[in-house]
C-alpha cells in the first residue's frame, strides 16, 4: 500500500548520479594536483592554500589600497653594498644565521616573538600588509600593526612579502609595481619607513621580468639556503621532519652560513621548531642575526624615506 515504484527508481538514479559526480569531482581534484607545475623551491602547500582562496577575498585586494600618499615616485636610491634585483641565498660571514618568518603577522606572532626577545635574538620579518590566507590587513587592524611596531622596536628586520601573495610572474610589470607599493604605503602607515629588502612569494626568484622591476624599485631580493618545510607540518608529529631536517642541514662545526625559511604564521612552528632551531644553534655555536646584518649591510639602508621623492 502506498508503494510507489517509481519514486524508489528515481530515488535510486538521483543517488547514482550524486554519487558518480562527486567521485568526479573528486578525481579531477586529485587529477588537477598532479598537474600542478613544481616551482623547485617554492612551497607547494603554502601555493596550494593561497590559491584555494575564493575570488571574491582575493578581489578585496585589488581594490582597497593602503590610504594617504602613492609611493611610485618615491626614491629608490641603490645605496650599500648589496646587490639589487638578483636573488641572494645565505649570509656573508661563517657561523651566521639569519632566521627569517614569512607571511605574518599572524596569531603564532606573538609567541614567536616572546622567545626570539627572551633570548634577545633577532629575526627578520617578510610581512604580506593584505593576506588573503589570513583574511587581515597589516593597515586597517591595529592589533597587526602593533606586532610590526612590536618587531621594530625591539631590533628585528622588517622586510616585504608583497601586498597580497600573488605570484608575481603571472601579473605583469603594473601588477608588481603594485604588490610593492601598496605594501610599501601599509607599513609607512604603521611603522613609518618601507623596507628595501623583500622575498617573493612561492620563492619565485627565476622570473627575469619580476627581478628587473624588483630592482627599477630598489629592492634586495632575499631567498633562502635552508627550508624548514613548515607549511607542510599541521601536527606536533609533523613539524619533527622540520626540527630534523634544520639539523640535518645546519653544519655541525658552526662554520656554514644560513638564511632560514619558516613561518611565524604556523602553531608548530611558533611552538616547537623555534625553541629547537634555537636550541641546535646555541649547541652549535651559530649566532643569530637579522638578514640586513647578516650580509654586512648597515641598518639605515634597510628602509627608505618615503618623503624623499624623486624629481
Ligand atoms: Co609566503
């Protein structure tokens, strides 16, 4: 009574076709994976999460820009003696380590800080001002701001990850001539000064096109020699490939010279593997220094004037 054959059939194919979709679906995601191109050094993971951001978060950052004065014309004098526009790897000087911390601030910032001022250590900071990851701004939140004058004051590096992580290849010479400026006009709103130094996102450094406007603005171009590979670790479990992997690479009679990528964004990062890099620096004999000192540069050329305006 009731039974209504026809409906079950329909049930039945409904589920069917539901089911076929969504296996799908599922295989062209892994399919779409595999094929994504490998960038030798980038970070895949941290690729992957930037990229899985919706379109209208990312379009955010098209149109809101940092307030008060443009900065393209702002003088972008080639001062010192390290080179600009050409990616450079390690520090200068034996038993030198340069630990630097991408993509913040962030929640973990502020512990990571707690240790590196505990110990009196200094680390250099390449800060996104508007992260589609974090869904923040370095300019409009004032307790992101406070953790950069934070990092200021008490003598690390700050330094530029670009205003929204794009991969700075695909976006044409006006598309980077905006990463850097905008984030440039968000940290002279909050720190005053810009930073000459900058990494690229995904540790793209190959690009020819990118390296030329990085260096028409003035820019020192800071890649890495040891990548703790912290973006893949989400567990406490995890992030012991990356402690093993520093030690693995850092030379035991503390005469290598190092520039380290880590994430000051990442709880692992921020709660196991700064204690234990600092741990096997200190056993070592390292002595840990900002990236501007580290290659022989002096502190006043870290940062530019933004007043000072090109004729
Ligand atoms: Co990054």
């Amino acid at each position: 009574m009731g039974y209504d054959k026809s409906g079950e059939t329909r049930a039945i194919v409904i589920t069917i076709l539901v089911l076929t979709s969504m296996l799908i679906t599922f295989g062209l995601a892994i399919f779409a994976d595999r094929l994504q191109p490998d960038h030798g050094d980038a970070s895949s993971l941290e690729r992957k999460s930037y990229d899985n951001v919706p379109p209208s978060v990312l379009s955010r950052g098209d149109s809101d820009i940092p307030e008060g004065k443009p900065l393209f014309n702002m003088s972008r004098p080639h001062i010192g003696d390290v080179p600009y526009g050409q990616a450079i790897f390690s520090c200068s000087k034996p038993g030198q380590i340069a630990l630097t911390f991408d993509d913040g601030p962030f929640y973990w910032t502020n512990h990571v800080l707690d240790q590196l001022d505990g110990l009196n250590i200094k680390g250099t900071f390449f800060i996104t001002g508007n992260s589609p990851v974090l869904s923040r701004r370095i300019d409009t939140n004032p307790e992101y701001a406070a953790l950069i004058r934070r990092m200021r004051s008490r003598g690390h590096q700050i330094a530029s990850h670009t205003w929204s992580h794009k991969h700075l290849k695909d976006i044409g010479r006006e598309g980077r001539y905006n990463e850097m400026v905008y984030n440039e006009m968000a940290l002279r709103n909050v720190m005053t000064t810009p930073p000459t130094y900058m990494r690229p996102p995904y540790g793209e450094w190959r690009d020819p096109d990118s390296m030329q406007d990085l260096k028409a603005l003035g820019y020192h171009v800071i890649m890495y020699n040891i990548d703790t590979r912290d973006y893949n670790c989400n567990t406490e479990t995890d992030i012991e490939d990356s402690i093993s992997l520093f030690k693995d690479a850092l030379r035991e009679d503390g005469n290598g010279s190092y520039i380290v990528l880590a994430h000051d964004v990442r709880e692992w990062t921020a709660k196991k593997l700064l204690p234990a890099m600092i741990h096997t620096m200190d056993l070592r004999g390292y002595h840990a220094v900002t990236v501007g000192e580290c290659l022989g540069d002096s502190e006043f050329n870290w940062y530019r004037d933004p007043d000072d305006v090109e004729d």
